[in-house]
C-alpha cells in the first residue's frame, strides 16, 4: 500500500486527477498550498492506494506532458488503509513503483562512514568464521555485509541506461570487495593461519545457487510483500567469501594457481549470476500486476 503526493501548478490539478481516475482510483485529495522560494501558489494532491495503482498513477505521472522541474511526486509506504476499497484490493503487492526502486537503490549504495564500517565489521567477523570454520561467525557477517543493494544497483543501473547509478552501485561494490579483502587480511595477520574453512563450491554449483539468489532477489525489489534483508544475507556470504578467504590466504599462503583461478571464477560466476537474473526476474515481474492467488 502506497501514498503518493504531489504537488504542482493549479492548472495542472485537473489533468493529474484524470489520470488518477484513468487508472481506477477513486479517491482523490486535493488542497491548495504556498511554495516559498519561489513564492507561488500550488495544488498538493494525495491519492492512498494499493500498490499497483500507486506504481500505474506513478508512471502516468512521469509521462505526462508537465514542464519540467513544475511537479514534485514523493511515494511513501503506509501500513494501512481504511476506506471504500477492501482489504483484498487495497493489500495488493504487486509491483512497487519504480522510482521507490531506483531511489532505495541509490540510497543503499552511498559509501558513508556508517557503510565503511558495515562492510569492514562484516569483513572481520567473516573472516573470523573462514579461519576457525565456525559457521555461527559466517552467519552473522551477513547481516552486516553491504553486497547485495550495490550489485542490483549496478544491474539496474546497467538495465534502464542509467549510467550514474551504475557507476554508484560499480563503486560501492568495488569498496565492498576491497574492504572484504582488507578484513580478511587483517584477522589472518593477527590470528595466523591455517585457514579451516574449505567448503567452496564449484563454478556449476555457484551458478545454480546465485541463480536463485539473483532470481529472489528481483522478485523481492518488485513486490512489497519481499524480505528483501534475508535475500541480502544470503547474498552476502555468496559475495563476500571470495575476497575475505582472498585477503587471509595473502596473508597465510595462497594454494595452487588451479585452486585459485578456481574460486576467483565461481566468484566472478556468482557477482554476474546474480546481477543478470536479478534483472530478469524483475523485469519479469513488474508485467505481472496481480497477485498470482
């Protein structure tokens, strides 16, 4: 469920209420409102509806024939809605709209010192699980490691021609990775080798799982009924076990040519897997408007 305002010039108020109409809403709220800076008079409209109305009215929105830099358009999530429409038509979660996609994406790929130290917090603890092979430790570098946002970033940057945002997904990936070899490094200095854990998997396995990864994922950033945070987790480790063993073996002793050109491939398997069938299955789903039960 989603509330979107906007707020534009009065005689532009009557086009965005037909096309609110155009595509089934029936409840529009409309109030006039003083901009400061520049002064001028404005229409602040409000529609809460269920999801795919919100991401329909959305789009017909960015479409419309309004000059631009006239219309500013926020969408929020609500947690309830409680008026003509039922239950079952309001809950509806297919499909968020897309600049609530776009902008999470951008916001969760900045590189700030709060992300500097999720990502090396992640780095150390897994590092920690890699060298002792203590899966308790793996597991919760996940929920600290800051991968899977970046890489859609990139994807969907890459996707719709963005090439700002790619660059930003592209550069937080790249400190992910370098701070995850950093961590990696730094525990091996300090506890010594060897490391314990071996359970890589091949590149035909690592492309079967970060299929699915990248496959939920999509599915997850188009529908708001997603757990977005558990797709990240496991896409987390899937990511970040490559460069956190890469750090700690440079430090201890790297295995034969075979072995690494190995796991760096399943790696690159991984990064590529997810980010293509991420973008698939999202694309996918947002031509799918309905619940499928």
């Amino acid at each position: 469920m989603h509330e979107i305002r906007a707020t534009l010039p009065p005689e532009y108020a009557d086009e965005a209420i037909r096309l609110a109409t155009s595509v089934g809403i029936t409840e529009v709220t409309t109030s006039e409102v003083f901009v400061r800076g520049p002064n001028a008079k404005r229409i602040f409209l409000s529609v809460e509806t269920s999801t795919p109305q919100a991401q329909k009215f959305t789009d017909v929105l960015l479409k419309a024939d309004f000059p631009a830099g006239e219309v500013t358009l926020t969408s929020r999530e609500v947690r309830a809605i409680v008026g003509r429409m039922s239950f079952e038509e309001v809950t509806r979660p297919m499909t968020e709209p897309f600049p609530d996609v776009i902008q999470d994406l951008w916001q969760l790929s900045h590189v700030t010192l709060s992300y500097l130290g999720r990502a090396f917090a992640g780095a150390i603890i897994l590092a920690t699980g890699i060298i002792e092979n203590n899966p308790i430790a793996i597991l919760g570098a996940a929920l600290f490691l800051p991968f899977l946002s970046q890489v859609l970033a990139l994807a969907v940057g890459m996707w719709i021609g963005d090439r700002k945002l790619a660059i930003h997904g592209l550069k937080a990936v790249l400190v992910s990775i370098a701070l995850a070899i950093v961590g990696g490094a730094t525990v091996a200095a300090i506890e010594g080798g060897p490391i314990a854990f071996s359970q890589f998997k091949g590149p035909l396995s690592s492309l079967a799982i970060s299929l699915v990864i990248g496959i939920t994922a999509g599915l997850s950033n188009a529908d708001d009924t997603g757990r977005r945070y558990l797709i990240g987790v496991a896409a987390a480790v899937q990511l970040a076990i490559f460069p956190v063993w890469l750090g700690a073996a440079l430090v201890v002793g790297l295995p034969s040519h075979d072995i690494l050109f190995q796991r760096l491939y399943s790696f690159l398997i991984n990064l590529g897997t997810i980010a293509i069938a991420s973008v698939i299955a999202y694309a996918l789903a947002r031509r799918n408007e309905r619940s499928i039960i």
